[in-house]
C-alpha cells in the first residue's frame, strides 16, 4: 500500500488512472445492487414533467370515466347493473365509436339479476367492437407453489361477440407504473392487456408478438422491450384525453337521472360529433374504487394527481398507434462513457486549478443534464443519469481529496460555512452589517401584508374600553409574534390594522413564501384565541389579509424631523385593497398573482377574480390562499377541483353548468363564499347578460 502511495505521489497520471478506475469500479458495483434504480426512475419521472402534457392529443381516444360525478348522479350504487353498460354501449355504438373497450371486470354472473347479463350480451353482440376486461391471477398454493389461472368475462358476453384482453399493470420498484405488458405467455399461449389488444383489432394484426433482442415485433411494428413489457409514452397527467362522465354517457332521452340531475346531455354529444370514430375506454377515475395508478406525472406544477388505470390503457395504446416508443439508451455505450467521464474529470481536478476544476465540473454535469433531457425530448431515448452523475461526482471528490495529500496542507475541522439564518431584531442587524439609518429609500421588489380585524367598530361599541384594550393586546401580541417569527419586519399600527413587510431591510429570496405562511399561521392562531374566548364567554371576531408582491419604494422615509422605516407605492396600496376585499368574498386570506407565482410550489390556493380595484386601470387576478400544505382530500377535490371547474364554465358564460358545480360545492360547504358570490353573479347574468365585449373583469366601486 505505501509503495502504491508513493507510486501515485511521484506520478500524478498513475494517481488519475486509479482515481478514476475507482470511481468507475465503485458506481458500476452500486448499480448492479440497484442503489441507483429509485434514484433513476425518479429522474425518468423528472423528465416527464418537464417537457409537459400535450394539450391536445390526436390519436382519437377520449375516455368514459365512472367518477365523482357519476357516483354523484347516477341512482345506483356501485357495481352498477350492467343494464348501465348496456346503455354506454348501445349510445357510443349509435354516436359512432369506432371501439369501445371496457376497463370493468364481468367475470361473475349477476345472481339476483341474470337478465342484467343478457341485456348487456345483447347490446355487446349489436355493437361488435367491444373489448372487455380479464385477467391472469396467481394465487400460492399448498406447499408454497403458485396457481395460476385465466380469469375471463362471463362466457354469454364471449359468445355475443365480444373480445377481451388483460387489465393487469407491471409497477416499478417505487409503486410507480411506468411500464406496459405487451404479452404473459400461459398455456404456450400469448395473452395481451387491453391495449395491445385494441392496437391489433384497429390494424388487423392477427400475428403473435415475436421477440428479439431488446424488441419485440408485432407484425411491422418494432417495440423497444424491457423483458415483456414496454416504457408508455405518457401524454399527460390525469385528464390530458378528453374525458366524458359514465353518468353523461348514459344520461339519453330515455334514461332518467332525476329532476336536477338529469340534462340529456347525450343527445348533444351525438349531435357535436364527440364520438365518431373514438376510439373509446370505458373505466373507473374515482378514488373510491382504487384504480388509480402513480405514474410519471403523479407531481406536476405542484400538484400531485394519480392516474386512472383506464387511462393507463389510452396512453399505452396512444403510444402504439404512434410508435413513439421509449428507448432505454444501450447500458454497453453508457459504461463506455461512464468511463470516460471518470478519466476526464479525474484530470481536471487534478491538473486545473481548483476553481477552475469546479467550474469545470459543474458545466460538465449541466451539459451532460442537458443532453440527456434533449435526447428524451427530441428523441424519446432514456439515458441514465443518475450512475453517470455518480461517477462524476466520486471522481471530482477523489482528485480534490488528492490535491489535499499532494499539497500536503493540514485538513483541519469543517467549520460550517452558513447557519440557518434566524432573523434578529432589525437593529442587531443593521449594527451587525455597520450601517446607520438615512433619510432616503430605494426600489426593490418586497412582499407586504395587510391585516385587519372585521367589524372591529361595532366591536367597540359593544364593550367597554378596558376590554377592548385587553383583547387587542392579547391578539397583537400573538400576530406580532407571528411576523418576527418568519423574519417579517412590522411596518406600523392603523388602530387594529397590522402592516408588515417582508424582505426588508435585509433582502430574502422567499419573502413571498414567508408571508404567506405568516398569514395562514396568523388565521390558525386567532382561530386557538376564538376558542379561548369563546370558552371564557368573550366575544371574538375575524380579520381580513391581504398580500402583493412587487417594486416598491422602501427605506426610512418621512420628514427630516421625524423618519420611519416603511414602505410606498401602487404595489403597497393594491395589498391593502387586497385586505379590504375578503369582504366581498368572505374568505380570509387574499393574494395577488405576483404573489402567487412566487409559492405556487407550495401554496394551495384556488382563484378568486380578475377585479380592477379602484384607483387602476389594469385587471389583477386575485386568489384565495387556504394553506401552504397538503389540503384534505375533500377539500381539494371540492373548494378547489369542483370550484374551478364552475369558475371555468362562469368565464365560458356557462352560467347554468357554473351554478352547478358552485352549488355541489355549498352542499358539502355551505358557508363558502366564493361560492355564493359566483352564483349570485350567475343568476345576474342569467337576467341580464353582460356585453359581447365581456372581458371577465370585476370591478370594485370602494376601497
């Protein structure tokens, strides 16, 4: 070992080649152990979302999703009778589906109804291109061994004339679905999953799959393969092909939903033409029937949606019909450059000076980033990314680690270099940094919030002085305490209203983020205060916030006389009318657009308005910030996915279908106030319709 040492001291080249081979050997033996696999797929993932959904994919493939809205309208309980599927079927045959395939299992004959089971035969044998579910269990058995069996549709639903296929789904080590099945042999006989089925009934492809090396071929069509499955192109996230509720599919003039529910909206779908020649997958979307599947685009934008399984099937017949293929980058080449890496980034680090070397490395590893996310793109290759990487990083530690020993300089204890920076108070800070207050200010881009107690004069009138005083110090305190807890700066009292600023005087990237979660903290404390109260028989009240990022003018500012460090502008005036339009909405927490493209990575938030305040000219679009975590799942789903959607109609002058979705809301919600105000509007409108030149645009009379 000395000899070795002293070999690589006296003679740098040996000591590159070691260092190199090294890093090479260790990164290649961690990947044969899979360390890398999770690490990988996540970056495979990665590359999805960046390069985004397509907004509108050509393959003539829309899907029919049993969701929320069917669950909500349809007066049966799931399973449904298949007298339902009858109907699907029969109404898709008659607005001219080219095929239907059908992600729902009839594997067991309905006991109670068996009528049900020859209504939906018939229906299959009337459409003859129908495609419906089945699948291959494997079960252990006795002494450990494994059973494994065909499950298909009923054997009527067969003899009606209807094909089948597989609906089992191959998931990654993470629990992601990635990868599609192209065939499970059994009984020397290939069984294919619903897409690939579909894609050999639209081609006429009789032929079995034949396999190659690292391909498999269907007929002319050549597959990348990894053992019997193939990487999906994936189109988007959940929702990218046009989707249509069951409940809409069913809803003809002769099926009856009830009284509010029921729009025949069908006998509109034929006449636009919504299904000729689709190419149509009928499956379930909602939660409760689990058959969602984590996929690439589960976390997009900061949202984090699973996938229906039905559309799992459209994307991988997308990718068949296109033959866009995913294809996994050949592992020889990689472990050839892999190697050369190692070498060249040894060399670097040990010949070029070291910020050199550094800055060297870090241009190596964004060129290499980006050649890889430009081949997934341009050319739908998956290189691996993460074991390269690796191999640059342990060769770069181990030429720094060399140019320690060669220079012989004592490594002494790592000091930390930064610490988390907990704001002091603004005095210790500027002493620290050796400034002194001036009368002046500068332009920079802050965040300010406004806070303000609801009503608080009639709160007044209704107690005594000493009272007021009491409660008001009790909820200043805490909402003080709050702001200088996420390095706010308190501007100044107005009475009851609080101003505060973030990012002055000494500047912070995420000013934005921390007052937004200023502000959700402060509604979470007044809410603990109001119980508090509440229990001590004290009355309590609400308060209104308003944040706006933007240039404004901050600095000690004021007369020569009397100074204070503060803040002005139309960006501070827009915060202020943001804090006096809770009231118009009822909520609690309003922020402008500039402020929400700064937290949109985290904030949940839906949209409020595009309004004009007064004193403006320009519309701003405003939105309501619920929290800066997770949301329950109803309330996503409902004051945020079912909310939208009717904000989307109202922007459509849709105003029926926007009242609509507002008022699925309020059933679940009924004090929410964005909806109210909305259906008010609608009703408004209904009466009396806004110009042709209608822009959206609310405007607000009062400050």
């Amino acid at each position: 070992m000395q000899r070795l040492l002293k070999k690589a001291y006296q003679n740098p080249y040996f000591a590159i080649a070691v260092m190199a081979l090294s890093a090479f050997v260790l990164t290649t033996l961690l990947g044969l152990t899979n360390a890398f696999e999770v690490l990988e797929l996540k970056s495979y993932d990665v590359r999805f979302s960046l390069r985004g959904a397509e907004e509108n994919p050509q393959d003539n493939i829309v899907v029919v999703a049993i969701d929320d809205q069917s669950f909500t309208s349809i007066p049966y309980r799931f399973p449904y009778p298949r007298s339902l599927f009858a109907r699907a079927i029969e109404n898709l045959v008659e607005a001219g589906a080219r095929l239907i395939v059908v992600d729902i299992e009839f594997t067991e004959p309905d006991h109670f109804s068996p009528q049900e089971d020859a209504r939906l035969a018939e229906a299959i044998r009337k459409a003859g291109n129908v495609i419906l579910a089945g699948k291959i269990v494997t079960e252990l058995g006795q002494n450990i061994t494994a059973n494994t069996y065909l499950l298909k549709p009923l054997e009527p639903l067969l003899q009606a004339g209807a094909d089948w296929a597989l609906v089992n789904t191959v998931e990654d080590i993470d629990g992601f679905t990635r990868r599609y099945i192209l065939y499970i042999p059994l009984q020397n006989q290939q069984y294919y999953p619903l897409a690939v089925k579909a894609y050999r009934q639209l081609t006429g492809i009789t032929s079995d799959i034949e396999i190659s090396d690292g391909a498999a071929r269907l007929d002319l069509l050549h597959i990348p393969r990894i053992a019997n499955t193939m990487l999906i192109n994936y189109r988007g996230p959940a929702g990218t092909f046009p989707t249509y509720s069951f409940a809409n599919v069913i809803d003809d003039a002769d099926f009856d939903l009830g009284a509010e529910e029921d729009t025949d909206i069908f006998e509109m779908h034929k006449e636009w033409g919504t299904f000729q020649d689709k190419i149509v997958f009928i499956g379930a979307s909602a939660e409760e029937l689990q058959d969602n599947k984590f996929t690439p685009f589960f976390s997009v934008g900061g949202l984090r949606r699973k996938t229906p399984g039905v559309e799992v099937h459209a994307n991988a017949l997308s990718t068949l019909l296109r033959g866009d293929f995913i294809r996994p980058f050949d592992r020889r080449v990689t472990l050839l450059y892999m190697l050369f890496l190692a070498f060249l980034v040894t060399f670097l680090g040990v010949r070029a000076k070291p910020w050199k070397a550094s800055l060297l490395m870090a241009f190596l590893v964004a060129a290499y980033i980006t050649l890889v996310y430009g081949a997934f793109v341009q050319f739908n290759l998956w290189v691996e990314v993460v074991e390269p990487l690796s191999t640059i990083m342990l060769s770069y530690v181990a030429s720094v680690a060399y140019r320690v020993v060669l220079e012989r300089r004592e490594k002494g204890r790592v000091k930390r270099v930064f610490q988390q920076y907990v704001a002091p108070s603004v005095v210790e800070n500027l002493l620290a940094k050796g400034e002194m207050p001036k009368f002046g200010g500068e332009r920079r881009e802050l965040t300010v919030l406004f806070s303000d107690i609801r009503s608080f004069t009639s709160y007044c009138e209704r107690h005594d002085a000493e009272s007021v005083v009491y409660t008001l110090n009790e909820y200043l305190t805490a909402m003080v305490e709050i702001i200088f807890r996420h390095k706010g700066t308190l501007d100044k009292f107005v009475g009851d209203e609080i101003m505060a600023l973030f990012g002055a005087p000494l500047y912070y990237e995420d000013h934005a983020v921390q007052a937004c979660e200023t502000a959700c903290e402060m509604i979470t404390n007044l809410r603990e205060l109001q119980k508090k109260w509440s229990q001590n028989a004290r009355d309590y009240f609400h308060i209104g916030i308003g944040i706006n990022t933007g240039t404004m003018i901050v600095g000690n500012l004021g007369s020569q006389q009397l100074f204070d460090y503060t803040v002005i502008g139309d960006e501070v005036n827009l915060a202020a009318r943001l804090e006096g339009a809770n009231k118009q909405y009822w909520t609690s927490i309003i922020i402008s657009e500039s402020t929400y493209k700064k937290v949109e990575h985290r904030a949940r938030v839906r949209e409020l308005d595009l309004v004009r305040v007064k004193g403006k000219k320009k519309p701003v679009k405003i939105y309501e910030l619920r929290s800066m975590e997770p949301l329950p799942d109803i309330e996503e789903n409902l004051l945020i996915g079912v909310y939208e959607r009717g904000l989307s109609y109202y922007k459509q002058r849709r105003w029926y279908d926007a009242m609509k979705e507002f008022k699925r809301v309020l059933r679940y919600f009924p004090s929410d106030g964005p909806s109210r105000v909305y259906i008010k509007r609608c009703l408004d409108f209904i009466e009396n319709p806004p110009p042709d030149d209608w822009d959206g645009v609310y405007e607000f009379k009062s400050k």
